[in-house]
C-alpha cells in the first residue's frame, strides 16, 4: 500500500538527486538506454564518491536503515565515522565483493500467513543502494508505461486510474486476472541476467556482482538457486526488470501491431478494432496485475496464453485457485485492495470501486487492536497511532468511488467497541488541531477524545478522484521533472508559504 509518507519519501529521493549533482549522471544514462546503447562500464560511475555519498543519504533517510543485518550493524553504526571513510569502504568492497549472509524474517500477512524477508546487512544495503541508483535510470527507459509498482514517482493510485479510465472510457469489462505462485521465490537467475543483458546493461563485472547478490546465503536456509528476496534494495527493481518483457508483449499483441495509420495514435487503434486482433490492455502492479478485454471468448484466450507464456518463458506457474477471468458486469475483480466492476448508468457502464473485503477485515481488526491497546495503556502516542492509521486508509482507500458507505459501516461496526471499552478514560469534548480542522472540521460527528486528543471520526471520508500520470512524467529527464514539481509545488504550498512568513 502507497502511503502519502511513501510519496513523500520518493519525492526527497529526487531532491537528493538533484542536490548531490548525481541528475545529469542519470539523465545521461537514461537518455542513452533510449537510444539502445550498450553499457559495458557501469562499475566505475557506481564507485564515485558523488554516488556513493548519495545511497548514504538515501539509506539513512529510509526508517530500514535502523533495522539490523546478521551483524547487527545499522545507520547509526555508519555516522559514527567521517563519510569519506565509507566511501573508501564502499569503493574497496566493489573491487572484489562478497555478500554477507541474508538475515530471515518472517513478517505476517492480512490472510493470516506469513511473509518472508531476506534483510542484507547495513553495508550490503548500501552496494545495493549504489547499484540501483546507476541501473534504475537504465531500466526506467526500457519499462512498459502501464507498470505502476516500486517504480519512481508511479503509484497504486495511478494503478486504479489507469483500470478506471479502461472500464469507463474504453469499455473493456472483462478481466484477466491472474496470480503468480511465489513470484518472488521463483524468479529464474539466469533469465534475469539475460534480460538485464538484453536490455543493454552489459557490464560483466556488475552482472558478476548481481549474480552474488541473487545467491546471498540466507541464514539458516542456505544459498538461493532461485528467487529474488524480498527486503532487499534491488529485488523490487529486479523483479520489474523480470516482468517487463511480459508487459510489452501483451502491448505487442494489440496496442504495438503494426499498421498503416501509423502517424495517429487514434487513427491507429481505430485500424485496429476494425481487425480480428483481441483488444487487451495490462495494468500492473509488481506482480499484481490484471489484463482488460472486450468479450469472454477474448479474456479466455487471453488466460490460456498468457499462463502459457509465463511458464515457457519465465518459468513462472499461476495459481489456478486465484487466477479468473471475470465478467465485471456481474462480478467483482480485486486489485491493490479494491474491488472493482462495472455497473449499469444510463446507456453504458461505468465503474464502482469499493474496499475489498480482506482488507475492510484488515482494517476493522486494527482498529479493534488498537482501541485494546490504548484501554490497557491509555497514553497519548497511542490515540495519535490510531489517529495515523485512520488517516492512513482514508489517503489510501479515498479513490473509490463508494468508500464512504464502506467507512459508514466501519464505523458502525467498530463505534461500541470505542465507546465501551475506552468508557473510563474518554470525554465527548473537542480538542481541535491544524489536521482536524483541516480535513474532518466540516465533519458534524459525535466526538470521542482520549488524553485530550480527539480521534478522527473514520466515516469522515468523501471519494476522490484518483491521480493520473503522464507518460511523459520522469525524474530522468528536464520534461518530465517539469510535471514532478509542478505535483510539488501544489502538495507543499502551504509549507512554503509558512517559511516565507517565518524566516527565523
């Protein structure tokens, strides 16, 4: 789930950049992967002091970084020596690396299992860190426009946007949905390798170190034949990487045909629906992701295919139990925790987002934890998580379109737990602040505070409409910054506006 503290971490990532002076590196690089050039010395740019001092300023700024590795090593353990240190630390590791083992956590899911993470120690992180600053500029050239997940500046909201704008513009209300079995733990080492070849990055001696990255020992489980970790700071690039050449096929399959209306975008789909071609179109989210098409008989080819490929080309299997496909005129589909379909308006469909109904079950269990905890511990940074995680899902969750009778019945469901066992330690009086008043002061709802703190009232929400993002949208190049802090420039207005007035 993007969090808008997630947004706001990946927005100081491009303010360092821009800092550090690393920009013109990485517009240079992404400028030339768009023209298909071969890199064979990637190594050299990742060692330079500029770079590494950058992936030190981006790790410490990462809440990770206080999380530690086998060697219980972390930021804090790193800031206590002079940076240039660590730069000749870091730039003699590169000459001959060896990764030390992974430590394994296994962290719960919302359907009650659980995940596992493969935490790298604070060192390795920042060989990951170097790298991944040199090869994202690389790969963001060569990645398909409809991949939304651990991409810069690309969000879930974007994500639902894209599906939003397939159902209600394009009329496309059939869904693929399938689910890969243990994507993460099957990611084939040599096929990665080779598309990270075939998408130019042909630095040996860098592909040597990723090799030994993918097989890091894990601690008591041993050496990885297969499978990109989860935790560590190049899987979530890794894994795009793997999937990208599925995304670009289905484009190939529609949208990328060749025709003689060539020079218009509409001319050319216009060419092509005339055609016993299978309109379809992917929206993804690392690997979330689901294909849209016009009629059943399309979507269950669609299905059969892409299952297909997926086996014999990445060696993936689906899940048979999870993957449909789904008429969303009748049926919901679910995606980044929403449900979506589409209903019948006037003369056409339009589509109805709702939570999904694992996560409104996440989200009622927290809270009911929650209000336990500040029963039996009634302190106030206890009330101001509850308050975070309310306003938390409402930035997530405000993009669909019904999520005020979702929240309605939220409330109703978890308001007596509320009212009951926080009886003793709640008042009825309102203790207002900026954010109260600002996004639930025109709210006219019964009021609970606890240690003077006036919980935000959760069916305080109203829909809005998710963000769209521009193609031409990219931290790589001087177009595509201009619309970044344009986004900017509007989140932080009234930040700016409080420094001018407030120079002191």
């Amino acid at each position: 789930m993007a969090t808008s503290k997630e947004s706001l971490l990946k927005k100081q990532k491009l303010r360092n950049n821009e800092y550090y002076d690393s920009q013109e590196i990485q517009d240079i690089l992404y400028r030339k992967s768009k023209e298909n050039y071969d890199f064979k010395d990637l190594i050299s740019e990742k060692i330079t002091e500029r770079n590494i001092v950058l992936a030190y300023r981006n790790i410490k700024n990462n809440k990770g970084s206080k999380t530690a590795g086998v060697n219980e090593t972390t930021i804090k353990n790193i800031e206590n020596y002079p940076i240039s240190k660590w730069v000749e630390y870091i730039q003699e590791r590169f000459k001959n690396f060896e990764p030390m083992s992974v430590r394994r956590v296994e962290i719960p899911k919302p359907d009650g299992g659980t995940r596992p993470l493969g935490i790298p120690t604070i060192e390795d992180r920042m060989v990951q860190q170097c790298i991944k600053q040199i090869l994202e500029p690389i790969a963001e050239a060569k990645f398909y426009h409809g991949s939304y997940g651990f991409r810069c500046d690309r969000s879930a909201e974007n994500a639902i946007s894209k599906v939003n704008s397939l159902i209600n513009i394009n009329k496309l209300h059939y869904a693929v949905d399938i689910d890969i079995k243990g994507f993460f733990d099957n990611v084939n080492h040599g096929k990665l390798l080779k598309q990270m070849w075939t998408m130019g990055i042909k630095d040996k001696a860098l592909l040597c170190i990723i090799s030994k990255i993918l097989k890091t020992e894990i601690e008591g489980i041993g050496i990885p034949n297969k499978g990109t970790p989860q935790g560590g700071i190049l899987s979530p690039l890794l894994s795009n990487i793997v999937l990208n050449e599925l995304d670009w096929w289905i484009e190939s399959q529609w949208r990328g045909m060749k025709t003689k209306a060539y020079w218009n975008q509409y001319a050319k789909i216009a060419a092509l629906k005339k055609s016993k071609l299978k309109e379809m179109y992917i929206v993804r989210y690392a690997d979330d992701f689901k294909i849209l098409t016009k009629d059943v008989k399309s979507a269950q080819k669609i299905f059969v295919a892409v299952s297909k490929w997926l086996n014999e080309r990445l060696g993936l299997e689906i899940n048979k139990e999870k993957s449909k496909v789904i008429n969303l005129r009748k049926n919901y589909s679910n995606f980044l925790g929403f449900k979506i379909k589409a209903v019948k308006k006037r003369k056409g469909y339009v589509i109805n987002s709702r939570i999904s109904d694992k996560a409104k079950s996440n989200i009622l269990e927290k809270y009911r934890k929650q209000i336990d905890k500040i029963k039996n511990k009634p302190k106030v940074y206890n009330v101001e998580k509850l308050n975070s995680m309310i306003l938390g899902w409402h930035n997530y969750y405000r993009i669909a379109t019904h999520v005020n009778l979702d929240f309605s019945e939220i409330n109703y469901l978890v308001r007596k737990r509320l009212f009951n066992r926080a009886r003793s330690i709640r008042s009825d009086k309102l203790y207002l602040n900026k954010t109260y008043e600002k996004i639930y002061g025109s709210y006219n709802f019964e009021t609970t505070s606890i240690c003077k703190i006036t919980i935000f009232p959760i069916a305080g929400i109203k829909f809005k409409l998710p963000s769209y993002i521009k193609n031409e949208a990219s931290r790589y190049t001087v177009k595509g910054r201009y619309y970044l802090h344009k986004d900017l420039d509007i989140e932080f207005k009234e930040a700016i506006k409080f420094l001018i007035t407030n120079p002191i």
